[in-house]
C-alpha cells in the first residue's frame, strides 16, 4: 500500500472549507441536505467536492470527526488549565451535551454496517478518555464521588441532551451536586 500524500495547501484549504459549510448546511437544512447546495455555498465546485469526499457518508464522517476533535481538544485544555477539576469536568460535560443534542443525528446518518460501527466506537473510545481522565482529575482533588463511573456519567448527561435547553444547565447541576463530595 503506498503512504497517503499530504494534501497541497490549495486542496487543503478546499477541504476545509468544505467541511466547515457542509457543517453549516447540515445545522440548517439536515443531514439530507443537498451536497450541491454545500459545493455552491463554499464556492467550489461539485467535482472538487467529489474528489474529497466520494460519498455523503465521507462528508458526514469529516464533519463529525472535526466535532469530535473538538470535544477531545477541549478537554485537553482543560485538563491542562488550572480550573478547579470539577469545573472542568463540567464544563467539558456542558459541552459534551451541547454536541450530543446537536450532532447526534450526523453519526446517526452514517449508512449502517461495519464502517459505522468501527467509526462509533473510536468516536466514543475518545469521548470516554476524555471523561474518564478529567474525573481521575477530580478523584485526585478529592471533589467527586470515589465510585463514581465515568461511563454512567457520560450514560446520565447524554440523557440530559434530549431535554429541553432551558433544562440543561439545571439538570447538569443537579447531577453535579449529585457526584461532588461534601
């Protein structure tokens, strides 16, 4: 097999952009939307388009890859800060919810067979050692529950995200008094 060639920085740019409007496309129209109406938005053209992303599945897969980098590049941040670990934890979990109730439905689309389910479990391998690491954090500082498990965590604030959005904050708090210490 030979090795991928990195991307010339025009191709790159293109790629990028495609996926940056293809998110907003999908925010606004669904995951059904048109792949034309994202090439016209991002002021390419449809066989660039296709060059990058065969399928609508490849596109889908991009877009919500890039999501999931950004939850586990916040969390890395986070873990890196000095907030105080709870804060984090939850703040990482806000977001986490935010992502759940906004995106759920990109990896849902994916057509299904082996290619989805691989691409789900590395999508919740990286979710689960963010978590997992940002409440080893809060362990250490002594701020949360000594048997809490961090999958029944991200279990119960998945949950959260079918709620209504004025409820979020309020239900995060509520599980937040729930696992602290003290």
């Amino acid at each position: 097999m030979s090795p991928v060639k990195p991307l010339r920085a025009d191709a790159r740019r293109n790629r990028d952009q495609l996926v940056a409007v293809a998110r907003a496309v999908f925010d606004e129209l669904g995951t059904a939307a048109p792949l034309d109406e994202v090439a016209r938005r991002a002021g390419i053209g449809n066989a660039t388009l296709y060059r990058h992303f065969p399928t609508r599945d490849d596109l889908l897969i991009a877009v919500y890859a890039e999501e999931v980098a950004g939850l586990s590049d916040l969390g890395e941040a986070l873990l890196g800060g000095s907030a105080d670990p709870l804060d984090a934890l939850f703040e990482w979990l806000e977001a986490f919810v935010g992502h759940v109730a906004a995106k759920g439905d990109l990896a849902r689309t994916l057509e299904p067979g082996a290619r989805r389910s691989e691409l789900h479990e590395q999508w919740h391998a990286a979710m689960f050692e963010v978590v997992v690491r940002l409440v080893d954090k809060c362990r250490a500082a002594g701020s949360i529950q000594p048997d809490l498990d961090p999958i029944d965590l991200l279990v119960l604030v998945s949950g959260t995200a079918t709620a209504e959005p004025v409820r979020v904050r309020r239900l995060l708090r509520l599980i937040r008094r729930g696992v602290s210490v003290g």
